[in-house]
C-alpha cells in the first residue's frame, strides 16, 4: 500500500513583511539561531532545498495565489563565498538584534520560505500580536 503525501502549501513574504523591523528580527533571530549551517552552506542549503520542492511535498505559491518562480540559486547570491550572510548575520551591541537591515528581499525571501518549511517553531501561534494593522506578520 502506497501512502500519498499531503502536498503542503507555502506563501512567500511579502515585501511590506519582509521590510517590517519586528519581522525582519524574527527572521535574522530564526537565521542565526541555526548554527549548523555555516555561512558558506546557506547558499549549498537553499539549493537543495529548491530542488528538493516536490520531493518534500511543498508548494510555494505568491499571495496572489500564483505560483512563485524560482530564480538561478546564483543569480540571487552571486557571490559564492557567502560574504552578503556575513554581513546578515552582524549584530548590534546588544548581541540580540541585527546591525542592520538588509535591502536584499529576493535573499530574505528565500531565507523566510526555508524557515518556513523547515522550523515549526517559526510558524506564528494565534496568540502573537500582529506586528501592525496592515499586514500578517512574517511566519503565519
């Protein structure tokens, strides 16, 4: 007997979600949490991952419910070395938020999608307060 899995659904972040502070922080303190990959595999790690789609069962759509075209790994990340998640991953003083945010949404989209399908503790619970009146905040 053959088991069919249940294809699961995943909606990209919007560019107002992936621009929010609150958002941007939950998504950079997910990132950084995951240790196991280095700076140079992030980029190893999202290939796979897009390639991997159907085998995982996922699909990954745009909030308008079109389906999201992946680009070339490289021509999102074209620098091999992973220097850009340097820079991603640099904190402030505080050691408990990012120096900065990044400009390069089509990047943070892609980092957002693997958090998405990969870290159940990512996904908002309903007792999380939205992050403002005009959009659903980054894992929901």
């Amino acid at each position: 007997m053959s088991v069919r899995l249940k294809r699961q659904i995943i909606y990209t972040a919007t560019d107002e979600q992936l621009k929010c502070p609150k958002c941007y922080e939950k998504l950079w303190a997910t990132v950084v949490s995951l240790t196991h990959i280095s700076r140079r595999g992030w980029i190893a790690t999202l290939e796979c991952f897009i390639r991997d789609l159907d085998i995982l069962g996922l699909r990954v759509l745009l909030p308008s419910g079109q389906p999201f075209q992946f680009k070339y790994i490289f021509d999102v990340f074209p620098d091999e070395e992973g220097r850009w998640f340097s820079d991603f991953f640099a904190c402030d003083d505080s050691g408990c938020s990012p120096q900065s945010m990044s400009p390069k949404l089509d990047r943070l989209r892609l980092l957002d999608l693997y958090c998405q399908a990969t870290m159940a503790s990512y996904c908002q619970q309903s007792d999380n307060e939205r992050c403002s009146l005009t959009h659903v905040p980054l894992g929901c």
